[in-house]
C-alpha cells in the first residue's frame, strides 16, 4: 500500500465543488488507513443518503470499530451504528451539540461538525488525545478550510462535476495546485492585523479592510510598497482592484490558499505585475482524486482525465472509481 499521508497527524479533505468525488475520497482513505485510530469530523454536513440539491442518491461516509467520530446529536441518533461517548462538547449546529464518540461496530454515519474556526481548532485537539490520524471533511466551493491552521495536509478531489468541460476542470485545478506551492512568508505580521502595508522605513497598519479603505492606502502608497497582506479572503474584486491601480512588484502575503477566492482565470495576474505571493501558513497536498463521473450530463472519458490531471503535479494522483493507481 502506497502510504500517502506519510508523517501527517491530520488531513482535510476538500473538494473542488460538490460531486467531485470527495465522500468517495474520504471512504478510500479511511478504508486505507484502518489500521490506525482515525478521528473524523466535517465542516457542515455530509454523509447524508440523497442529495440536497439533486435528490441523488450519495455516498455514505463507513466507519469502523474504533474510529473516533465528532458529529452532530441528531446524527447520532440516526446512526446505524451503536457508540460510546466519549466527550459532549458545547458546540452548536443545526442538528444539535456535537458529541465526540467511538464507533463500536462497522457502519455508516452522517457528520456535521462545528461551524467555527475556533470551535473546530478545539475539537481537533480534544480528537487529538484519542487518535493519531484525523480526518476533516471539508468543503472550495466546499473548500475553505477556517482551521488550515491547525491541518497537516490537504487532499483535494477535482472532477466532472466542476464543469462540463474537461479543459475548464483541469485549468481550474492548475491553478488550485499551484496556490498550493507558494511559499511561507518568514515575516511578522501582527496577529489582529486585518489589513497591512509594509514599506522601506514604516509599517502602516489598521484592522479597517473596507474594499474604500483598501484602495485609497494602496493607491495613495503604491510606490513606495513592499509588502501588503489582507486578512481573509481576495475576492475577483480585490484582484480587478489591484490591476486598476497598477499595483507592481510586491510581496502579497495572504493567510493561507484556500482564501484565493476568485476564478482562475485571473490566476496569472500575480505574476503579470510582478507580485511575489506568500502564505502566512502552508499546508502541502499530499494527494488528488479525480472523478470523471458526473451526475447530470455527460461524464468525462476516465483514462484522459486521469493523465491530464497527472500532467500537472509530482503529487499522487489517483482516480477514486478505479484506484490501481
């Protein structure tokens, strides 16, 4: 068995949008990883037997005697699978507290786990104490991760779903590979910082991220930048901002990939005017599932999607419907 998570204590699992494949990822690696004490938790719900949108039939999440499982209370009451507790936390969702328990036969489970960046970093480290491999199932239109913090790696499922055309699901998958491979920044950024400018001599600092704000500071300083970081998410329209004023030859710090929210056809626009991208916190990709299947309309032919997706990377790259390799 290829070990693909080699020396990681905790992985997200995100998709590239819905019906990417990612419950099929997640089932690959718990089936592959069994062998260990896996933790498992999700942002927002997953798991469930029909699709909310399309009323398809979906994947449900298998568990195994010994997981550790940090879901909702209405899940677990609906579970086919009998537990223990282990740790009733105060965090809310819309089903209920999350309970953190321990699977005690083989089955299926649904997971909604906490909806906060701080509320998921707690989970984690309570998880942390029971089991040595975490899995979080995430969401990049179901990708965002608020705790990449606190991850050790990510895996990311692309496929059919994202579009019906296969070039547009490579390219968009491109560039979410490479946001991947920017380097740390080696800087200090103070921590409350939500917008901040560095220059020769100064530092100009503010926690005002007005998109008014933001422009007014960087066009009034442009010439004199050397680095600027914006708290959370670049939006299409931080990155038309940056191309009207011209902003050249900077060093952009951003918290971390997943907040590239724009699409990637403004992926080359970095390094048109010449601004080096860094992340406050890297979190590598250790593996990419491709899913030539989709739902409605036409699926994509496996084997040529497969190979152009391993075109782009050294990273694994496996199709989850047909894993040999």
């Amino acid at each position: 068995m290829i070990d693909y998570l080699k020396d990681v204590k905790s992985v997200g699992i995100i998709g590239l949008a819905k019906n990417t494949g990612k419950t099929t990822t997640l089932n690959f690696l718990i089936d592959q990883y069994k062998d260990r004490t896996i933790g498992l938790t999700s942002i927002g719900l997953d798991g469930e037997k029909i699709d909310q949108v399309n009323f398809l039939p979906k994947p449900q999440i298998k568990v195994y005697p010994g997981m550790v499982v940090a879901t909702a209370k209405v899940c677990l009451e609906q579970a086919e699978v009998p537990f223990e507790l282990i740790y009733p936390t105060t965090f809310s969702t819309a089903l209920g507290k999350v309970d953190v328990v321990k699977i005690l036969k083989e089955g299926h489970i649904m997971l909604a786990g906490p909806t906060t960046n701080r509320e998921l970093n707690q989970l984690m480290k309570i998880m942390a104490a029971n089991v040595d491999l975490i899995f979080v199932d995430g969401a990049l239109s179901r990708m965002t991760f608020s705790a990449i913090s606190e991850l050790d790696g990510i895996v990311l499922a692309t496929g059919a779903s994202y579009s019906e055309s296969m070039a547009e699901t490579i390219l968009k998958t491109k560039f979410v590979i490479e946001s991947f491979n920017y380097p740390l920044f080696e800087g200090d950024i103070p921590e409350k910082a939500a917008f901040y400018v560095g220059r020769q001599k100064e530092v100009y600092l503010t926690t005002n991220k007005s998109m008014d704000h933001i422009k007014k500071t960087l066009t009034t300083m442009k010439n004199d930048i050397s680095i600027v970081y914006i708290k959370g998410a670049i939006t299409e329209k931080m990155m038309n901002l940056l191309i009207d004023i011209r902003l050249k030859d900077v060093s952009f710090v951003v918290d971390d990939p997943t907040k590239l929210m724009f699409h990637h056809t403004y992926g080359d626009v970095f390094q048109k005017l010449g601004i080096r991208v860094y992340v406050k916190k890297r979190c590598p990709l250790h593996l990419i599932t491709v899913n030539p299947f989709r739902p409605l309309g036409s699926s994509y032919q496996a084997d040529v999607f497969h190979q152009e997706i391993k075109q782009l990377t050294t990273i694994p790259v496996i199709n989850v419907w047909h894993t040999e390799g």
